[in-house]
C-alpha cells in the first residue's frame, strides 16, 4: 500500500502477511460460526471436486488431495464476510507508529528476544547475514511474537475465496499452493491455520511465499513455521535474504530537515547520495554528518512538513517486500531497533 500525502489507508489484513492484524476485531471461536448465515450461488461440492481433479492432474497424490479437501461442503461464511467488511483505516503515520510501537509491545519483544536470542544467533544468522532486529520487527508485527496466529483452516478459507470470486484467481494460486506443502508433509491438515486470507502460522507466509522463502533449520524434515522458532525466524530471515538484504548495512536512521524541502522530491523510490540530502540541509539526529557521504538513500516525511523524517536505505526495500507500506517498514525497522 501507498502513503499519499498525509494519511495511510490500511487494510485490515495484507495479503503478504498479518501486518495489520492488531487493527482487527478478535477471532471468532470456531471459522464456521455462522456459515450458515448467507449462501453464495453455484455448486461449491462441484468446485471442490474440481480443485481435486486439477491437483491429482498437477502430480499431487490422490490420497493427500482428497484428505485436504474432504471437509469442504460448504463456502466458510466468515471468511467471506471478513473478506467483503474488512475494515479501513485512514491514519497519520504519527497515528500508525503510537498504535504499533507501544511501550508494550517494545517490552513483549525484549523479553521474547532474550528468550530467543540464542536460537536466533546460533541457529539462524549463522546461516543468513540478516540484523536480527528486522526480524524480530516482523515477527512482532505479524503476530505480536507468535501470540496472535490465525485460528482459520487454510485450506478452507482458500477454497472459499478462489470460489467466492474476488481475485479469484490469485486464491486459486494460493490454493494450489497450500495442497502442495500439505503433500510434501511439511505439516498435517489440521495444523495448517492462519488468517482469513490464508497468511500462516508465525511469519504469516502465504503458501506461495512459504514455498519459496521456508526453511528447515531445526533439522527435522519439515519446515514447521507455526511452532518451531528456528524454523519461523530461519524463513523470515530467508524471505529478508531472499528480498535483497545487504548484511552490515542499517535499514535507515531518524534525521532532521528543513521543512522547505518540498515533499514532492521525497519518497522511497527518490533516491540522492547523502552528500545531495546534505546539502538540502538533512542532518543525523544531533547534527553529526554523514559518515558515508557517497551512500545513497531515499527521505521519507509521512505526515509532510513538521512531521518525523527517515533516511532509509537498501534493507529498507528487502522489509517492503515483505509488505509494501512505507509505515510498515518504518515500523518494523524502529521495533527491531528497539528490541535488538
């Protein structure tokens, strides 16, 4: 998503992830509860057998299809209805950070790192030259540190959503996605939860991410992103890795400005040597210069004028591609900042 001007429209839920899941109501007990409240038109036991038939056709064996797929009778009502209600907010980035980086959760992180920390330095960055700081940022903004998952069956909420017909095509995908890690092994069909949308377990990967960027690092044959923590942080670090982080290098700093500099020239894609900013007048907090003046970056002001700036660099991008909102990315890189 897009900051334009002096407001950020969120969705309540990404599709590369739960980075907005702290804005959603609570789960519902049961992801049937109310299913039969609406009826969508069509014949949702034809739509199934016909998944069925096209992943038998694509090489998935019979037996693992059919035990995915063998309690789908009916679409997931309140899949559907979170999909056609999701809320929209429309919040300042000085709004966005006060709800996100609360001394709460900055707390739930510390102690959860100190937890973690040997995991995470023994096991995952021997393996990827990745700050854990960004990770640990994602893994609180996805499910506040495991905490807040997803209680949906995956493959249900995909069925219903290829079915129902908005982007029907992306679920599909998706779909087929999830019935291939399910015949792999890599997890059992009833463990396979997540959001409405299909983001699962701790990193919240859709399964065509998972497919991609999960890795096995406990050794144990499976790539378990729901209850293995070298597991969830080896694959957020692959995903980091996999999106362009350059190791050593920070993914951007608080700094000062003018607010003459016209905003207009500002944003992640407008990017200047640190000498260029320099001379526009940005400053490091405190005033320091630049240490790297021939570095290149980008200055982002959410709020415009009078607001917080960053300077963001290239890791900056590897944190969007995990989802592409400048306040999520900032988010993330200041969390982190504060936990490792």
């Amino acid at each position: 998503m897009l900051v334009r001007r002096r407001l950020l429209h969120v969705a309540a839920a990404s599709l590369a992830g739960a980075g907005a899941s702290w804005l959603l109501p609570a789960h519902a007990a049961h992801p049937h509860a109310g299913a039969k409240a609406a009826a969508v038109p069509g014949d949702y036991a034809s739509f199934v057998a016909g998944i069925r038939r096209d992943a038998i056709r694509q090489g998935l064996t019979a037996d693992a299809v059919t035990q995915a797929l063998a309690a789908l009778t009916t679409p997931n009502m309140q899949v559907i209805q979170r999909d056609r209600n999701q809320p929209e907010f429309h919040l300042t980035w000085a709004q966005y950070r006060s709800r996100v980086l609360t001394p709460r959760k900055i707390d739930d992180g510390r102690a959860a790192f100190a937890a973690q920390r040997a995991v995470m330095e023994q096991q995952v960055l021997t393996r990827y030259d990745v700050s854990p700081g960004a990770v640990m940022g994602i893994w609180g903004l996805e499910s506040a540190y495991g905490t807040l998952t997803g209680r949906f069956d995956v493959v249900d909420a995909l069925c219903t959503l290829a079915y129902e017909g908005r982007r029907a095509k992306f679920f599909r995908d998706e779909l087929f996605h999830a019935l291939a890690i399910l015949n792999a092994g890599d997890v059992a069909p009833g463990d396979m939860t997540g959001s409405y949308a299909g983001a699962m377990g701790q990193p919240q990967f859709m399964p065509g991410a998972y497919l991609k960027y999960a890795v096995d690092i406990d050794g144990d044959g499976r790539r378990d992103i729901w209850h293995s923590m070298p597991d969830i942080f080896g694959s957020i670090a692959s995903y980091l890795a996999g999106s362009g982080w350059v190791g050593g290098e920070s993914w951007g700093q608080q700094v000062t400005m003018p607010d003459s500099v016209p905003q207009a020239i500002l944003g992640h894609a407008r990017i200047r040597t640190l000498a260029e900013w320099t001379a526009m007048g940005v400053r490091q907090i405190g005033g320091a210069p630049f240490a790297q003046p021939d570095m290149t970056g980008a200055v982002l002001r959410p709020d415009g004028p009078g607001g917080e700036a960053f300077m963001v660099y290239r890791n900056f991008a590897a944190i969007r591609r995990y989802n592409p909102s400048d306040f999520y990315a900032l988010a993330v890189g200041l969390l982190g900042n504060e936990i490792a």
